[in-house]
C-alpha cells in the first residue's frame, strides 16, 4: 500500500480508532507534517465553522472511518497576517493534550495552498453557536458548562500553560455534553511563576493587567472564566460597549453589573473571579466547591465513567 493511502491509524503512529470512538487515548504524534496524508484521504461533510484564515469541516477519514474534524488555514493568510506563529504555537501544546474537556488534536499536514488540522469531532460545535439560539443558560447547564471549563484549565496550568483566550466560540460541545476547550493560538507554555507582556486574546474578555499593559500570568485564564460564566447566564460579555474605549475603561474599573435576574450565588462566583488584583481570584481548585456548582451538580448530565 503505498504512504499515500495508508490508513489515518497507521499515518498518526497506530492509533487505536476503536479507543477513539469510546474514550480518550493518547497517540504518539509525529514531529513533521503526516507524511503521506493528503485531502482525497478524506470525504468532506459539512461546514462547521468559518473563520479568517479559513473553514472547518466534518471530514470521514475514507479507509479507517474515523468522523473527525479538518481545520483548513491559508498559508497565505497566515504569513500576511503574521499569524505563523500562532499557528506552530497552536499545533506545539495541543498535539501533547490529553483530557476529556479538551479538543484532541490527532495529526496535521499541508498542500501547495492550506495547511491543515486534524481535530476531534464535536457534535453540537461551538457553545457561541447554542448561546445565540438560546439567548442565555439556565443555571444547571451554565454550572455544568463553568465546571467543566474550569476542569480543563486546571490541567493546563498543570502543564504550565495559560490558554488566555477563553470565550464561548473556542469552546465545543461534543455529543454526550461533554465541553471540549479548543484554539490554542494564543495559548503560551511557561513556568508558574514567570509574566507575560503580550497582549492577546479577545477585547471583550481582557483581563486588567492587560488592558493596563501590565505582565500577566495564569491567572489571566482566571478572569476569562469569569467573563464566561457571565456570558453564560446574561447571553453577553460584562463589560461589552459599542466604544472600546469604553469597554477599556469599565474593565480597567472592573465595573461589573449583574442583573438582578442571576442568582445570588452565581453573582458571587463570577465576582470572587473577576477580582483585579490576579492574586485574589477565587483559585480554580475552588470552583467546584462554590456553593452554586454545588447546588446544581447533582441535575447535571451524566458524563462518561461518572
């Protein structure tokens, strides 16, 4: 057989697809491209997303099965927007990721024209998707969402890394509910104790020492949960304004307004992560003791091996 046509499990270092398809497994991903691996090794389904460097689609890899998801990126749209480093970034840490609430990313390769991903499918896609259809979640499922989110950066930080853009359209939703934290384009690896100066992410869910071009460490993922446990609840960011400048200011103030319809006990969650100063943010050990994620766990789903 030759390399072109081998099957994604002998291409991505024998993956076991069966193990894929019922629970996380951890393949040995190569260093290089997929070699070997091409697009007519795949049938292209329907669009999942799109984005400015490219589109997401349902792909069935032809000789093993495996529904997956394919992210397409122009070469060219990467060098002219100066984004080839986020996207080496992206493919470093999360090729080596291995949790249930993190996207799995199996494998990449690349052709005259594209590079592309190839990620682990996620049925109901993006949580941004479901949160404009519904407006807003109701506190089961917007705990269970917080929970769930806040697991995956414990284990990031774990790894000494800092994911720094966290928001509802880099969050997917696979078919049992599970969430899947995903684009790591932004994400850095670095030791505990070490600052950041680059100012990254999304301006909505900026954090303070960023707007204030301070360092930043692990804690910056500490408030973007906090935005997004709002975001949940209200169907927007705190601190979005028309003008950015005043959008800079209110989180600069960290003018928090939460609407008397959300609970007292979520209000408190999301005021104890949304503190200014990085070191009195509710640690993300805490979350799931918090009086709200303990009200609502028992309604949760069901989540495989729970």
């Amino acid at each position: 057989m030759s390399p072109r046509r081998r099957p994604l499990s002998k291409v991505l270092v024998n993956i076991d697809l069966n193990r894929i398809k019922k629970r996380q497994s951890r393949p040995s991903l190569p260093k290089r491209a997929s070699s070997g691996l091409l697009l007519a090794d795949f049938e292209i389904g329907k669009v999942l997303g799109k984005g400015k460097l490219g589109k997401v689609y349902c792909v069935r890899h032809r000789l093993s099965g495996l529904i997956c998801a394919i992210k397409a990126m122009s070469k060219k749209e990467l060098v002219d927007l100066k984004l080839e480093k986020n996207f080496r970034r992206e493919i470093e840490v999360q090729r080596n990721l291995i949790h249930p609430n993190i996207s799995r990313l199996y494998g990449f390769f690349f052709d005259d024209t594209n590079v592309y991903l190839i990620l682990e499918y996620a049925l109901h896609g993006e949580i941004y998707q479901l949160l404009k259809t519904h407006r807003r979640f109701d506190d089961i499922t917007a705990s269970n969402y917080t929970f769930q989110v806040a697991n995956a950066l414990m284990y990031l930080h774990s790894k000494g890394i800092i994911h720094r853009d966290i928001k509802p359209e880099n969050i997917l939703l696979a078919s049992d509910k599970t969430v899947k934290l995903s684009d790591f384009g932004w994400s850095v690896k670095t030791k505990v104790p070490e600052k950041r100066l680059t100012i990254c992410g999304t301006l909505d869910y900026l954090p303070p020492e960023m707007v204030e071009s301070k360092e930043h460490d692990y804690t910056v993922d500490i408030w973007l949960l906090g935005i997004l446990c709002y975001e949940f609840l209200v169907g927007r960011p705190p601190f979005e304004e028309v003008d950015k400048n005043a959008t800079y200011k209110r989180i600069a103030r960290v003018d928090v307004q939460i609407p008397s319809f959300v609970e007292a006990d979520a209000a408190d969650l999301i005021h104890r992560l949304l503190q200014k100063d990085p070191k009195k943010r509710l640690p993300l050990s805490e979350v799931e003791n918090h009086p709200w994620i303990v009200k609502y766990r028992p309604l949760w789903p069901k989540q495989p091996g729970s």
